[in-house]
C-alpha cells in the first residue's frame, strides 16, 4: 500500500477530478479474492450515494508512465472493474492515440489523460485531495505507520472494507479500532505517532459514514420492527446464518452437559444445566444505530453527501487542525438550500460514534468548538 505520497500526483489529481463530480474518493484501496487473499489494489476508487441511499462506484487504473502500455491496462482495468461490480470503469494516461480511445470505448472503458486533468483542475486540491499537503503528511508519519504494527494492520483493516461488501462487520470493526486508538492516544507521547492516530481516526470515522450509508441501503422497505431484528441481528453475527449459529452452539453446549453429567456422581448434579446456554448480546450502540437509521429515512436527502461531507470537514480542518469553515465548506458542498441539515446530519454520525466508544472531537481537533452550526 502506497504511504509516503512518492509518485502519486498524478492519482492525487484524477482523484480531484472526481472529487470535483461530488464523489468521496481514496487511494490505493486494496483487493481480496478467494480466502481473503490480497490480489492486487485500485489507484483510485470513488463513491457516491444516490437517492435512496444507492451507491455507485467508480473504479480508475492511473498509469503516468511513457510507455503505460493502454492496451493493456484497459485490458487489466475492464477485468478489475468486473470483478468488482464497479459502476464505470476508467484508465489513466499521460496521453491516448484515437485508437485507444476507440478500443477503450469498445471495452466499455472511459479514458482520462492529461489533457483533461489540465482542463478540468484549476485549483488546489482540498481535503483528501490536497497533494502538496497530504503528500507531506504522509511522508511526515511513514515511519510510524511502518514500525507500529498495528497502526499498520488497523490501516490496511480500514482500507479493506470498501471492497468487502458486509456494512455491518465493517461498521462493527471502525467502531472498534476507534475505541482502540483512543485509548492509545492516551499513553503515547511521541508527535509523529499521535499524528499517525489522528490519520487513523478520521479513516475509521469515514469508514463507519460509508457503513452507515450501505446499512441505509440495506434497509429499504423494511417495517420498523424489522429493521430492529435484522440489525441486531446483523451486528451480532454478521453475514453468518444466526439461527445456524445458535444452534451450533447448543448442540455443543448440550453435549458437553451430557459429557459432564457421565463423569460426576449423580448424588451431586443439580436438574439444572451445568452449563448454562449463551446468550448473544447485540452491541450496546445497536438501539443508538437504529435511532439513526430512522432519522435518515425521514430525510434521505440530509445524509445522502454524508460520507463526502464528512471527509471535507476531517481531511481539510480536522487533520490539517485548522478552525472550521462554514463558507469554504459550503463552496465544497455545492447544495447550500440544505446546508445546516447536512451538517447536523454529520454531527449525528458523529455523536453516534461517541457513544458508541467515547471519542470526541476535541481529542484530534484543537479548534472543536469552531464546529458550531448555526442558523444563517
């Protein structure tokens, strides 16, 4: 996985271009196959989510080499592409002769070169997309990403979920390393380390937006008794058949009983089981869960930019630890007429998350309090 930022200006400027389409974007996003095997990553991968709560995904092959063999990487990317149920599929040149524009097109591939990155970008990027800024950042704490080993596996955890398709392990799973890195914010003095979790936090916060937005999809049309059932009962054992789970475990249960009961003399067994039938407990933030769940609903419209809103407000004043915005943020989000609700609606994600695992803001952000919403 690409951390230091080396040559990747060119990824950081595709990247903008579709940040500039109103998609949430990162980088080098890595692939599994078979039993969880890493294959390969994606240079670019954007999302965004349309009414009610769809997602679509962009998938982008960045070859910024003279010889980048167009062919062949439109070959490499149509296959990724597929294999990733990918909305649109793109390929990355520094140029591109009529004919692999037209090979491209026969692929169902779109082409991007430099002459349209020099046509459409005409400012720096912002947030994620800002090289000058995250190039160094990233340069700043590759020795911290690289020598704390967890910090390591929570990243490459994080960036593994996009392509994962299970909303409710991986929410499960940001919520978890959240509480983690908090508590290790705790206990760590060295700067670079602490900028390292920062970077950390705000990828796992933007991790549960995304979980959030896909779980929304997930519920569509159900009652709202069933929505209650089917998330509990997701968050609780994930993709796996619970009523399988369940009954796994009893049969287990009931015959280490019988196994005990054959070993002790009966004067001393009570008629009650020797081992009790587990029980399996929702996590503590499923009601709060659902709470949101609800009010998204009510109004699709506050949430459906969530996961790009929340990435402009921790990459572009979060990280960069700066004072908040409204106006620069406005700019950014292009829908000023629902303005205040959307930034309520990312105050909620973000409320959730702290009850959930006792973050907060002012824990990564000196300048918290200038998160403010206010009516204008």
């Amino acid at each position: 996985m690409n951390l230091d930022g080396k040559g990747t200006e060119f990824e950081y400027s595709i990247s903008q271009i579709f940040q500039q389409q109103g998609y949430f974007v990162r980088r080098s996003l890595p692939v599994q196959a078979g039993s969880k095997q890493d294959v390969t990553d994606v240079d670019v991968t954007a999302i965004s989510f349309s009414y009610p709560f769809r997602e679509i995904r962009v998938i982008c092959d960045c070859k910024n080499k003279a010889r980048s063999k167009p062919y062949e990487r439109i070959f490499w990317a149509k296959g990724l592409g597929s294999f990733l149920k990918a909305d649109s599929i793109y390929v990355a040149l520094p140029k591109a002769t009529q004919e692999v524009f037209h090979f491209a097109n026969e692929c169902n591939v779109k082409v991007i070169t430099q002459n349209e990155v020099d046509s459409y970008i005409h400012s720096e990027g912002k947030g994620y997309c800002d090289f000058e800024y995250y190039s160094n950042f990233l340069k700043s704490i590759e020795e911290a990403l690289k020598t704390n080993q967890s910090i390591t596996e929570y990243l490459t955890t994080i960036h593994k979920q996009y392509f994962l398709d299970q909303p409710y392990t991986s929410l499960n799973i940001s919520i978890s390393i959240i509480a983690s890195l908090i508590q290790s914010l705790k206990s760590i003095n060295d700067e670079k380390q602490i900028q390292a979790i920062k970077y950390l936090v705000c990828e796992a916060i933007l991790l549960t937006s995304y979980s959030f937005l896909k779980i929304c999809d997930n519920l569509m049309g159900l009652s709202p008794f069933g929505i209650l059932e089917y998330v509990q009962s997701r968050l609780t054992f994930g993709n796996s058949d619970d009523k399988h789970i369940m009954n796994l475990f009893n049969t287990v249960i009931q015959y280490a009983n019988e196994e005990i009961k054959n070993k002790i003399p009966k004067q001393f067994l009570s008629n009650s089981s020797i081992i009790a039938p587990i029980k399996f407990i929702p996590p503590k933030y499923t009601k709060n869960l659902i709470g949101l769940i609800e009010r998204s609903f009510r109004n699709p419209e506050w949430y459906i930019n969530l996961i790009n809103n929340m990435d402009f407000i921790f990459f572009e004043f979060v990280l960069k630890d700066k004072p908040f915005e409204i106006e620069l943020f406005q700019r950014f989000n292009s829908k000023p007429t629902a303005l205040i609700e959307q930034l309520k609606a990312c105050k909620n994600i973000i409320a959730f998350i702290s009850s959930a695992t006792g973050f907060k803001l002012e824990f990564i952000w000196k300048h918290s309090d200038s998160f403010i919403i206010t009516e204008k």
